[in-house]
C-alpha cells in the first residue's frame, strides 16, 4: 500500500517539477526580454516591477535561474533513487524553503505580486512537502 502511495506521489512530483521547469524558462525570458511579458500590470498584481526590483537577482544572478535550477536538480533527485539516500536532498528541500521565504519576502517589500513566482513559490512549497514524505516513507519502508 504505502509502495503504491509513494509512486502516485512520486508522479504528482515530477508533474509539479515540470511545470515548474516551464514556469521557470518563461520566467527566465521574461527577465532577459521584459518586453514580452504576459501579466497584468494594474493593481497589486505586477510581474514587471517585481522582476524588474533590486530583489530580483541575488548575487548578480537571476532569481528566475536560481528557480530554475532548484526545479531542475529537484526533478534529477526525484528520478535518480540513489541520490535519495544522501544528505542532498534534504539540503535541496532547505534551499527550496530558503527560495520561497526570500520570494514572499521580496514580493511583500516591493508592493507587488507576481504571478509566475508565485506559482512556483506554490510548486516548491508542494514539491519540498512531497519529497520530505517520500524521503521519510521510503527510508522507513526500506529499514523493514
């Protein structure tokens, strides 16, 4: 039974992961060509100033790359079982965690919300939930 759980569980994850990824590389264009954003930009929902803010880029990269490779290494460590029996992904769910709060955070200080962070702020917040509980399932489920 809690086999048959952690797979469907393991496929929502990959589901999220992907659209992150999409969300992600969308993101990322919009950054590098703000020209072609899609987002309203009337009241407190405003993609353009948000990722047009000094909290945009954290050490002078993107924040959109930084998602992007959270979701992408998330998706490897999802995939890749071996990985699950290190440290990295417990650390990768402490960065995500990092990530999402430093979103939340900007986007309050800023005023502005922006749609496509908050969509992954959600994905992450769900991937970090769902990954934990597989971690913590399979390990209990592979001391037996």
């Amino acid at each position: 039974m809690v086999y048959m759980e952690l797979r469907q569980l393991k496929y929502i994850l990959i589901i999220l992961l992907i659209v992150g990824i999409v969300d992600e590389i969308y993101e990322s264009y919009i950054y590098f060509s703000p020209k072609s954003l899609v987002c309203p930009d009337t009241g407190i929902i405003n993609c353009g100033v948000v990722l047009s803010s000094s909290y945009a880029t954290v050490i002078g990269i993107p924040l959109a790359i930084l998602g992007l490779t959270w979701v992408i290494v998330a998706l490897v460590i999802t995939l890749y079982t071996k990985l699950q029996r290190t440290f990295v992904p417990y650390l990768w769910i402490a960065f995500g965690a990092l990530g999402v709060a430093y979103s939340i955070i900007a986007q309050s200080l800023i005023g502005k919300i922006c749609i496509y962070c908050t969509l992954l702020d959600t994905i992450i917040i769900l991937s970090v939930a769902i990954l934990y509980y597989i971690l913590r399932n399979q390990s209990a489920t592979s001391g037996k």
